[in-house]
C-alpha cells in the first residue's frame, strides 16, 4: 500500500496503481496531483461510487492552466449497475458492496465529532505517516530550502520546508511579588485560612449564598489560600472577590481595602503576563542567532530529506534539543481541541479531526 506522498516518491517504476475514489484537491478524497503529472505506473486502475466525481481543476497546470494532465490518459470506463461479490482471497471475508452506498452515507455514519471550543487548524503532514495539526495564525519556526530560518504563518508552511520544534530552556530568575503586594495578600489569606479551618462547610455555604457561585468552591477555596511568589492566587471575577473579602472580613479586626487589594492582584497578572512575553521573544530571538551560526551543517544535513535533532550550545545561554522535520504536504479544513495542537501524531488519529470533506 502507497498511503503518503513520500512513499509515492521513493517507490520504483511499477505497473498497476490502484486508486480508491475520486481525484481531488481538497476535503476527504485529497490526491497528490503528482500521481497524474509525474506517473510512475503504466496503468491506473480506479474504482469509485456513482456521483463520486473527479475535481475539474485535477491534473491541470495551476499557473497557466494547461496542459490537462488527465486528457492526455487513454480511458476506458466499467459501470457496475448491481451488487458486486468480492470472492474470499488469502482467507479473507468475502465482503458485498451495493451501487446504492456511497460517500455520503459513509460520512453520514460516521460518530459525530465535537466542534464546540474546537480550533480552525491546519494539518502538516510529516514522512512515515505523521502528522501535526497546528492553529491557523500561528507562527511556526521554519528552514526553508533557501537556507533561511523565520517564523511564519502556519498556513504558509510549504512543501519542501522544515518545521522546527523544541523544548528550549532559559533561566531569566524569578518575578517575584513586591513586598508591599505580598504583605496585602497575606494578610486576607491568613482570615481566609482562619474561617476555612474553622467551619470549611460553613464558609462554603455561605460564600455560595452571597453569589459566587463556581462548581468547584471548595477547591478554588484551597487554590485561593495558597502564597504564591509571581501571581496572587485570587478569584478570577473582580466582583467573586469583593464578595470573597466582605464574608471573610466580618467579625474580623483587620481592615483590607478590597479594591486595593485587587488592583494588586491584576498587577501581579499583568506583570507576570508581561514577563512571560519578554522572556519569550528573548528566547526566540537567542534561538535563531544559534541556528544561523550552524547553518551550513543543518542545510546539509537538511538535503537527506529525514527527521533530525540538535543539541543547543549550552554556552549559548539556552538549552535543549530542536527538532527537525521535513514538511511533505499541508491540509486546511480541520478542527481540534487547543490539547490537540503541536502534537506529533500518526496522520490516521489527525484525519478524524477533518471537517472539509
């Protein structure tokens, strides 16, 4: 079986290809049109259902529309009008198709898939059939085969490039919170330990009560308690606090400005937001100064075509490995959880997050 682009390349001259469905560039059916413009077969045989077309535009030049690649192919047709019986072979079942089934009551039964929450994605496809679905708008590292490194949009990742990964580290120290910030903090997280130890079921009650109603209270409770030393641990809803401080201050003797101590706790946000940003552009900046060094190397090493890995200089002042993988095909049309993104995974588990079809 011939199931990728790069096992079609690297396959000797052989005989007979068989093709399953229609030729199209796009959705459930998508065929390299290298199949029709550099054949390395003497025949093509293809079986298809009735309705099942061909795309128009497969086979034709893209840029000044001719030749049509598919007109200069010698075509006999066999349209079957009943039941076809497929006798057993090498001791398989013996499976019966009728001309009544075809691609839409495939699909059609198909288990629906959850769209909601789902992100618009792109799917990159990768040799020994792998596979990487990555958001639309996202920038992407990339080796291009003019031996230049930059980040680009996800949906211009091309052929022939390749995408980098890695798992870079680099030590910028620590954000740590103001003393005056954490001085504030503290003190309406010692009265929020005080009346939960006290009477947990209580104070949960009774926060629920005056209308901050999460599903988890208790546990965003024990989250809240916590001293952390970059972002004060608060409710996320600025009015979930100022109901939080009024309950928890009643009947206590230390006063806390409640707006004050929300501005402190969107500072810390924002600071740790900005950081995070910063840190993040310095890496990458770092990250292409290293590669364009090793250029050369890497081109070379780029030219077998095959998935690679390089170490990070430690003098460098990161570390870790980058990952090299040579881009086979993109495909738009896909839908996918955020966890789902950036993952390498076989292309069989990514094609079930297709939606053109």
């Amino acid at each position: 079986f011939i199931s990728s682009l790069a096992e079609y390349r690297k396959s000797d001259l052989f005989k007979t290809l068989i093709r399953l469905g229609p030729l199209r560039t796009n959705g459930w059916s998508k065929t390299p049109s290298v199949i029709i413009t550099a054949p390395r077969y003497e025949k093509l045989i293809r079986f298809l259902w009735s309705h099942s077309l061909n795309e128009d535009i497969f086979g034709v030049e893209p840029v000044i529309g001719s030749p049509n690649f598919m007109e200069r192919f010698k075509c006999t047709e066999h349209k079957s009008v009943e039941s076809i019986q497929l006798d057993s072979i090498n001791n398989f079942n013996s499976i019966s198709y009728t001309v009544d089934d075809d691609d839409f009551k495939f699909l059609g039964d198909r288990p629906p898939v959850r769209l909601q929450n789902n992100c618009t994605c792109i799917l990159i496809e990768f040799p020994e059939n792998k596979g990487v679905l990555l958001a639309l708008g996202s920038n992407q590292l990339i080796f291009d085969d003019k031996g230049v490194f930059s980040y680009r949009d996800a949906k211009k990742i091309q052929p022939e490039d390749y995408l980098l990964f890695n798992n870079i580290q680099a030590d910028f120290g620590s954000n740590k919170l103001t003393t005056q910030r954490y001085k504030l903090a503290a003190s309406w997280k010692d009265i929020l330990k005080i009346k939960y130890y006290q009477d947990s079921n209580r104070l949960v009650n009774k926060l629920k009560i005056s209308g901050i109603n999460l599903q988890n209270l208790d546990i965003a409770i024990n989250r809240w308690m916590q001293i952390d030393k970059e972002v004060i641990s608060a409710p996320q809803s600025k009015l979930h606090f100022e109901l939080l401080l009024k309950e928890i201050l009643i009947g206590s003797n230390i006063e806390v400005n409640w707006q004050q101590a929300w501005a402190d706790i969107r500072g810390s946000r924002v600071n740790a937001i900005l950081s995070g940003r910063i840190e993040h552009s310095i890496v990458n900046d770092q990250l292409l100064e290293e590669l364009k060094r090793n250029k050369q190397s890497i081109f070379e090493k780029c030219i077998q075509g095959e998935f690679f890995r390089e170490n990070l200089n430690q003098k460098s002042g990161l570390s870790g490995v980058i990952s090299f993988f040579p881009v086979i095909e993109s495909s738009t049309g896909f839908k996918a959880p955020q966890e789902k993104l950036e993952n390498i995974r076989p292309i069989s588990e990514l094609e079930l997050y297709r939606i053109d079809i």
